[in-house]
C-alpha cells in the first residue's frame, strides 16, 4: 500500500516537474498513430503503455550514452493528449536537476529508433519524434546490376537461336545443291505439275527471252 | 531462280502462308498495335467517353474497311508488294509503292526504339523493390531532379532516357540503351529471318499472348479498388462533345493509323496468300478485331488508371486528416475518409483561428485526379508504373504488361519490316548468290545503325518529331493515291473483275460506294484539316529541363529552324516519289513513242520492255 502511495508520488513528481512543457528547448514531442498503424488490433494507450515508452526511452539513453545508469523515472513526460502525443525530458541520472541537452537526446534516439518502433509494433512513420527526421534505409546495391543478367540470358537465348537457324539454312542449302544434279535433267522437259486453275505461280518468266545460258539465244 | 519449268516457261513458286490462320494472324498483329492501348482509350477519355465511339464506329465502317479491303484485295490479285502491285497498275503510279516502302522504313526505325524502351523496362521487373518504386539514395545529398518530381519521372527520364533538356542538345549515346535497342533488333530479325515462314509462327505467340495479358489484366484490375470510378468515367458519355469537327477529325485519323494502311505491309502479307481467297471477310474480320481490341483494352486500362487516381486522392485526404488531427490534438483515426467533410465543416465553424493555420491541400479531388490524361509513353512508362507498385506482387504485374507491350510491338514491326523487304525482293535487283538471310540481316543491321540517333540524349524528341510527321501526313496521301490507283486508273470494273475471280461474287453497292465516293473525300477532308491545323501554330515541343521554374512541369520549347527543316522533309520525301515517277515514266514513254515513229524496226517487241 504504502509502496503504492510512493509510487504515485514519485509519478505525480515527475509529472509535475515545471521543466517539462511544451515547446521545451530540452526535449520532444512524440505522436503516436496506433490506430492508423494497426488498425484492429490496436492497443489501448494507457499507463503500461507510457511506462514501457519511458523504459524504453531509458534503454535508449544508456545505449547512447555509455556507462550512465538511466531509470524509468528519468524520463519526464507531460501534456498527454488524446491524440496519444506528449512532451518528455530527460534528466541526468548523477543529478536530477539537470536535463541532458537535445542533441544527446536526439542521437540516442536514432541510434535505437528501430527497437522502440518494435516494442510498440510502429513505424517511423507512426511513432513520430517531431523534429527527429527517421534515417532512411540504405537501399542494398546489387554487385550486378540484375538488368544485366536477364538482358545477358534472353540475348543468348536470340543470338543462339539466329546462329542456329542460319547454319540450318545453309546446311540444308548445301544439301539441296549436293543432290541437285542427279534429278535436274529429269526434271527440265519431262515433270509436269499440274497447274489448277488459279492456283498459279507468281512471277511467269517467258524463258525464250532470257539471258539464262541454258537456253539458245535467239 | 528457283521454281519450276513447265514448256519453257519458268514458274516462279512465291512464299505462302502454312494456313488461313497465320495469315489472319499476322494481319490482325500488324494493325493491333501499341496505338491501341495507349492511344484509343486516351482519345475516349478526351473526347467524352462512350460519345467517342459513334465517330469512331463511323469512321471504320467507312473509311478504315474499304481501304483495309482495297488493300488485302489488290494484294492478293497481283500478288506482288507494293512495289510491283503499283507498277504493275500503272508504271505511273510506281512511286505509290516506293513511298509506302519509304514511310514503312522511317516507321521501323523510330517504333523500334519503343520497343528497346520496354525492353529496358522489362529487363529491369525482375528486382525487388522495382527501381522506379524509390529514389536513389546518395551519400551527401538526396536527388534534387527526383525529389522535385517523382521516382517514377525520375526513373523514365533520366535513368531510361538521360535526356537532355533540349532538341539541339543531342548528348552523347547512352550504352544502356543502345544495347536494348540492338537487341530489339535482333529479336525481331529471329522472327522476321526467313521471311514469312518465320513470321507465321512467331505471330502464333505474337498475336494472342496480348490478348491474355489483357483478360488477366482486366479481371484482376477490376477487383482494384477505384476501378469502377474509372470506368464509370471513361464509359459515360459526353453528347456535346460529338458537335466540335475535332472529334471527328481525330476519330477519322485514329481509324486510319490504327489499321496500318498505306504502309504496303498488307499488300506484302496478301500477296503471299492463294489467289482464291475471301478477302472481303478477311478484311472485315480485321477491321473489326483492331477495333474490338481497342476498346477491351480501354477497360484494364482505365480501370488500373481509375485505381491510380483512387490512391492519388486517398493519400491527398489522409495527408490533410493527419494535418488536422495533429493540430487539434484528436484521436488518431477519429477523422476518416468518409467523415472527413463533415469534420472540416465543424473545426472550420468552431475553432476558425486555428482552422486557418492548418495547411491543407485544396487539390484533393477524385475527379481531378481521373482528368489527368496521358497518352503514348506517358501512359506506359510513367502512369503504369506508378499503378504497378501499388499493386501486390508488382513485379509479375510489370513483367506481364511490358511482354505484351513487346509482344503488341513487335508483330507490328513485321508488317513494317516486310514493307520494306517484300518491295525489294520483288524488284530482283539482288544477285543470286546472295541468300535472303544475309540480306536480311544487311537490310536491318543499317537499320539499326540509323536508329542509333534515338539512343542520344535527345532521342525521345526525335522520336517524337518522327511520330507525329512521317506516320501522318504521307500515310494520307498515299492512302489517297491507292484509292484513286485502284478504283479510277485500274478502274471499277477491272477490279470488280478481280474480286470476283477472288471471291466469287463481285463487291455490293456499299462497297463501291465508299470505293468511289465516301472514303477519298473523308481522306481528302481529313488531309485537309490535318495539315491545316498542323500549319497554323509553329509546333511545339514538351521538353524535361529540371532547370525550369515550373519543374516537375514539361517546358513547351518550339522546335529550330534546321528541325523544321527535318519535319518537311520527313512529310515530303516520302510522298515525292509519286510525281517523280509517274514524271520520269512519261518522259520515256514520250521519247519512245517520238523514237518509236523515227525508228520503227518491226523486231523490236515493245511488249516486253519496262
């Protein structure tokens, strides 16, 4: 009981501390859009949820800021709207009346910024530290442009195809000259095609008049 | 000379179609083209919609069948391209062959480059995240040109075309694209390798797989949300628009281009087919399927461009209901979409100081985002694109629309190509021992080096310069001339006659009626009004200079003088063929008619002499 009163003292201390305002040169105003990020399965924003963010916030301080013990009760945090926005400071953990500077602040911040998103399942974007631009992910550069790859497999494929296709009509080319002779002089005078009616051939060439040696000149 | 001999006579055996269906296929490949994806559904929503399609269905009954008929059937009879078609005519009329094979190279050499374009946008759908999805992160500074304008911008004019910021400013050729454009070549030269032989098997894929592309597309963009707002847009219509001549104008020249006539590749692909053919129906099969397609096509496209639209206005909303809620310290989501006007009405009536100060985008308007209009490579390279990575599983999306923007392409290039081909292996002018492979491959290799120009800098302003003057004008013209060839100089009944030898019946009223009369004078007036809006302002140009003051906005630059000089002669040198012809066949058939009375030796026997 006695720890409960204490508790909410400490809590009521900490909220009422005059340094934490809004628009405060110590410290930032965070937004969070839980609704927008999770829609349905969005969390109720209450007290665990602001004691997780302060603890959170203290994580983020000690990874920054090495060997300085930072408690939940360091993080101030004031003006809790509906919106779930609020201001909160951060004071030394060596000595209470003395608030780490922004730049600290925000640097410890960014260090950690993924791993306070993921404890309350937010992004960037959701869980908003105004004034604190999120860095952005580097894009990953492929050693290869992957452009490259498919452009070097389907101009393989077009350049095998066109040598394969030329080296066949020239084959068959080869073929058909080899075996020429023997049917030609049969062919000349004696094959008759029947010629259907309409179904002629294009282009008809009247031999006589040809320079073809083949036949006598006139 | 290959064929066979039959008493004395050589019997030149001519390529032919392996069935109807190749034939038919590669037909309607060639008119089916990229026009009809991203033009047609364009002019729709310009023109008001579903009023559109009465010009249009006017038009095409009209003016694009009897040319589309005209052209299968002389074809077909004469069985020769457009080169010998003509001369065989009339040697006056030789020209007409030679410009349509004139205006059928200038058309390969700029339609190609699109077509390396979709390459490089297909070769690169196979990355996650899609390149064009972000800007490129630099060390120091972020991109000025992309963040002032969007990834996408970014990614089609600078990372595509590095493109300079001017027409004169040719820039240097750019290696990426030079590789996709020779490549686009080479895959169109395994296709087109053996002439129609090659041709007939490639359009199997060619032809239909677009047609699957766009049903995939058009069930799955109809589950998008905002889909039905764009087609309710594109599909409602605008009667009043039907009273100004421009919609008609540009109905009559949609028609025209879309179908492909006047370019001499019908001429060449029905001349390979057998003398006793129904070409009435084929003509009107194909007529119509260019058409049919447009319009399936304007559905996914504007239900995907309805989405786009849909996301542009929910993101404008949501950045003003954040703007809002953080100002007036609200429960998050307490303002939404649907209740997002009722809200600003109440905080506007109760806390109007700090209402004032919340700075919100007025521009939030779904109908304003749906009247944004593209066309031609806006729509494919910069509006798509933006829709795909919206889309989940973005890269099947782009992977798929790019290989039928190719597949459309390229079945279009071999109906260009073989205007070209066809016309010179009629002539016999090249030696025997030179195989028709090689020469080919001769015939596109120079090809592809005069395309080289579009792989500048400033090469989308050329391709512009080529789109909009050699695929118009002389299309007209010789279009015109083909009509007055076929019906005035070969004359009505001489083709009559033809058509019935064809088809066993001769062709009905309706048919001779816009032979004679209704089809020349709707060429003749749209010519007319062509050209005469085309002369009335010194064309303009939209340039990409991020130096402009109102960038991300395209500058409108007006073209040199020494590029005017182009744009003529790309209209003239086409058409002047057909004077200096039929001027140079009269002068020798004057002298030999004068050479004839001096000298008339009865050996000589004028019959056989060109």
């Amino acid at each position: 009981m006695l720890d409960k009163i204490l508790f909410l003292l400490c809590l009521a201390s900490a909220l009422a501390d005059e340094r934490c305002m809004p628009d405060t040169p110590h410290g930032f105003q965070v937004r969070l859009s839980i609704k927008t990020a999770l829609g349905d399965e969005a969390y109720v924003w209450n007290e665990n949820e602001m004691f997780l963010f302060r603890a959170s916030l203290a994580f983020a301080m000690r990874n920054h800021m090495n060997g300085q013990q930072f408690e939940v009760s360091n993080i101030i945090v004031c003006n809790e709207t509906m919106r779930v926005s609020f201001w909160f400071i951060v004071t030394s953990p060596l000595d209470t009346s003395q608030l780490i500077d922004q730049e600290n602040v925000e640097a410890a911040i960014r260090q950690s910024r993924n791993r306070i998103n993921s404890a309350f399942l937010l992004t960037d974007k959701t869980l908003e530290f105004v004034d604190i631009l999120p860095t952005l992910a580097t894009l990953y550069t492929h050693p290869t442009p992957p452009w490259l790859i498919v452009f070097g497999v389907v101009m393989g494929a077009v350049g095998a195809g066109i040598i394969i296709m030329l080296v066949s009509s020239v084959v068959q080319k080869k073929r058909k000259t080899n075996g020429k002779p023997q049917d030609k002089d049969d062919d000349e005078e004696t094959r008759v095609k029947t010629v259907e009616n309409g179904d002629a051939h294009d282009g008809v060439h009247n031999m006589s008049f040809s320079e073809d040696e083949r036949f006598t000149k006139m | 000379k290959s064929g066979v001999v039959i008493a004395g006579w050589l019997m030149e055996e001519r390529p032919k179609w392996d069935n109807k269906a190749q034939y038919l296929l590669t037909c309607i490949g060639f008119a089916v083209g990229l026009g009809n994806v991203w033009r047609f559904p364009y002019l729709c929503q310009i023109y008001g919609g579903g009023a559109f399609l009465i010009p249009y269905l006017i038009a095409l009954v009209f003016e694009g069948l009897p040319l589309l008929y005209l052209e299968l059937a002389i074809g077909q009879r004469l069985r020769l391209g457009s080169v010998g078609v003509w001369n065989s005519i009339s040697p006056l009329l030789g020209g007409l062959g030679i410009a349509s094979s004139i205006v059928s190279l200038l058309v390969s050499l700029f339609y190609n480059t699109i077509l390396a374009w979709v390459l490089w946008y297909f070769f690169h759908s196979f990355q996650n995240p899609l390149p064009w999805s972000s800007c490129p992160l630099n060390v120091n500074r972020y991109n000025v040109e992309c963040e002032k304008s969007t990834p996408v911008d970014y990614f089609w004019y600078r990372e595509t075309l590095n493109i300079t910021d001017d027409i004169e400013i040719s820039g240097s050729l750019q290696w990426w694209m030079v590789l996709c454009l020779v490549s686009a070549w080479f895959i169109v030269y395994i296709c087109a390798i053996k002439g129609i032989d090659s041709i007939g098997k490639a359009v199997y894929v060619t032809s239909t797989f677009p047609y699957l592309v766009l049903t995939i597309f058009l069930i799955y963009a109809l589950t998008l949300p905002g889909a039905t707002d764009g087609l309710v847009y594109l599909f409602t219509p605008e009667w009043s628009t039907l009273l100004n001549p421009q919609v008609w104008l540009d109905a009559a020249t949609q028609i025209f281009f879309s179908l492909s006539v006047a370019f001499g590749g019908l001429i060449a692909f029905s001349s390979y087919n057998t003398e006793r053919n129904n070409c009435e129906r084929d003509a009107v099969l194909v007529g119509v399927i260019n058409s049919a397609t447009s319009l399936y096509a304007s559905i996914p496209v504007f239900s995907i461009l309805g989405f786009k639209a849909n996301n542009a206005f929910l993101s404008c909303i949501n950045e003003n209901i954040l703007a809002l809620t953080n100002e007036f310290e609200m429960p998050d989501q307490n303002i939404t979409v649907d209740n997002y006007d009722h809200w600003v009405n109440y905080l506007n009536q109760t806390y109007p100081d700090q209402f004032s100060k919340v700075p919100l985008n007025d521009g939030c308007d779904r109908q304003k985002f749906l009247d944004e209009s593209v066309s031609g490579t806006g729509l494919a390279f910069i509006a798509f694109t933006e829709a795909v990575i919206a889309m989940p599983g973005s890269q099947v999306w782009a992977i798929l629309f790019f290989v039928m923007l190719f597949s459309l392409g390229l079945s279009s290039m071999f109906g260009n190509m073989e205007g070209v081909l066809t016309p010179i292996r009629d002539l016999k002018v090249l030696p025997k021992w030179l195989p028709d492979e090689i020469f080919t491959a001769i015939v596109f290799i120079l090809c592809c080096a005069v395309a080289l120009i579009f792989a500048l800098g400033s090469g989308n302003y050329w391709v512009e310069v080529f789109n909009s003057y050699v695929g118009s004008v002389p299309l007209l013209i010789i279009a015109l001339f083909e009509l007055i060839g076929v019906i005035y100089i070969r004359g009505m009944k001489t083709f009559s006659d033809d058509i019935y030898f064809m088809t066993g019946r001769r062709p009905n009223i309706f048919w001779k009626a816009c032979w004679m009369v209704i089809s020349p004078l709707l060429l003749l007036v749209v010519f007319i009004f062509y050209v005469a809006v085309q002369a009335r302002k010194h064309p303009t140009y939209p340039a990409w200079n991020p130096d402009y003051v109102d960038f991300p906005k395209t500058e409108t630059k007006s073209y040199p003088d020494w590029v005017f000089a182009i744009i003529v002669l790309l209209c003239s040198v086409p058409v002047i063929p057909i004077p200096l012809v039929a001027i140079y066949r009269l002068i020798r058939r004057i002298m030999r008619r004068s050479s004839h009375h001096a000298d008339s030796n009865p050996y000589n026997n004028y019959a056989f002499e060109g």
